[in-house]
C-alpha cells in the first residue's frame, strides 16, 4: 500500500471525527526507543534538564545548559528527536515555545533538513502507514491529522495518494466485521447507526460506510436493501 520508510540514522523499528480513540502518537518505523520507557521518547527540555539537574546534585554539582542559543537550539531538537519523529514545524513550536530567535531557529531547522534529520516527507508516508493499520483511518482522517502537524498539502496529498480506494474499502470491511458481533440483538437501524458511526470516525465517506455495512448485514441474513443513511 505504502512505501516503508526508514529514518536517516535511526535503527528501522487524531483524528478520529471528532470522537476519536485518545491515545498518543502512534509508534513509526523510525523510532528509536522502545515504548514504556518514561523519561525518553517525547520528554520535554524542562523534563530532562530536570533529571540532568537531579544527577549533577548527587554528583556534586549541578551542570549548567548550554547558553548559545543556536547551541540550545540543536540540543532541544535532537532531544525531541530521540524517541519519535517530528515535523519542522513541531520542532520550530517548541523552539518557540523556549524563546529561541527565530533566524537561529530557522538556521538550526535548515540545517536539521539537510542532514536528514527532519524530512517531513518520510514522515507524512510512515505517519499515513502506521495509523492506517494500527488504527484504520481512512485518506480524510490521515489528511486531517498530518494538517495538525504542519506537513505541506502537496506532501499530504502524495503520502494519501498511496492509499488507495481499494485497499481503504477492505481496511472498512474488517474494522466492520470485528465489530459486528458486538451489535448482535439491536434493532438493525441502531446496529447500522453503531457501525456506521464507527467507520465516519475514522475518516470514511459516507457512501463507502453505507456499502460496507449494508454487505456486512446481508452476509448476516438481514434485509438492508432499503437501507438509507438519510433516514436513521
């Protein structure tokens, strides 16, 4: 469906409608670090400069952060770096967001891009492959969320493109098929309106969720040749 993409330098390894599942950033193939470790992937400059302090002290002292800002500026970004991947974008807020000036920024950032440390392009093709199996969204959902993160639309628009109609009405039916069983006993209007409900949160049009489920209840024995979205 999607190419697999590797992080230059790294070892190979939400949107939900509105409603969607609260869990954090899925894990990429580029990841570094194991999931569960607390204090590693994701931790904020505050975070470890924390823990770095706590060492120093038992240590006989604490160390002081780098003062250049340029200095400062690498050290946040490959620590943010560490357990997942970023966009430039994500990188730049949190540069921000620590009072970085923005021409130092810009610079560390560049030079960031051309060592291939940021690739924002790597990002958007594993981010659309990883949530598509792992959580089953669909083109609208994947655009929606790489929005949130500051990919460029043509860059969006390639990392979607290799996820086909096809492969995306197969993904519906399974996500489908696992829930069926649960809505056993219901009305058929409400089971439609469950199922239905389910795929418009991650991402699917309506035409394609009313084809997938109708298939799914007719494999079932129910009568769905009249059913209609517009009348639930």
């Amino acid at each position: 469906m999607t190419r697999r993409t590797n992080w230059p330098g790294s070892t190979d390894d939400a949107y939900d409608g509105g409603a969607g599942e609260a869990d954090g950033p899925p894990r990429l193939p580029w990841s570094t670090r194991e999931s569960g470790q607390p204090g590693e992937a994701g931790a904020t400059e505050e975070e470890s400069g924390s823990r770095r302090s706590g060492r120093g002290r038992r240590g006989g002292g604490a160390q002081e952060p780098p003062q250049d800002p340029a200095e400062r500026a690498r050290s946040i970004c490959l620590r943010l770096l560490t357990g997942t991947p970023r966009t430039r974008k994500q990188l730049a807020d949190a540069l921000r967001k620590r009072e970085i000036p923005e021409e130092i920024s810009e610079q560390v950032l560049s030079r960031f891009e051309e060592v291939g440390l940021i690739n924002d392009a790597a990002f958007a093709d594993a981010w659309v492959e990883s949530r598509h199996h792992s959580k089953g969204l669909a083109r609208r959902a994947l655009v929606q969320e790489l929005r949130t993160k500051g990919v460029d639309a043509g860059l969006i628009d390639e990392a979607v493109g290799q996820l086909d109609s096809e492969q995306e009405e197969t993904t519906a039916r399974e996500l489908v098929a696992r829930k069926l069983r649960s809505t056993r006993g219901l009305e058929r209007d409400k089971r439609v309106r469950r199922l239905a409900g389910m795929l418009a949160r991650k991402g699917y049009p309506e035409g394609v969720a009313l084809r997938v489920v109708r298939r799914a209840l007719e494999e079932e024995g129910e009568d769905a040749e009249d059913l209609d979205f517009g009348t639930l």
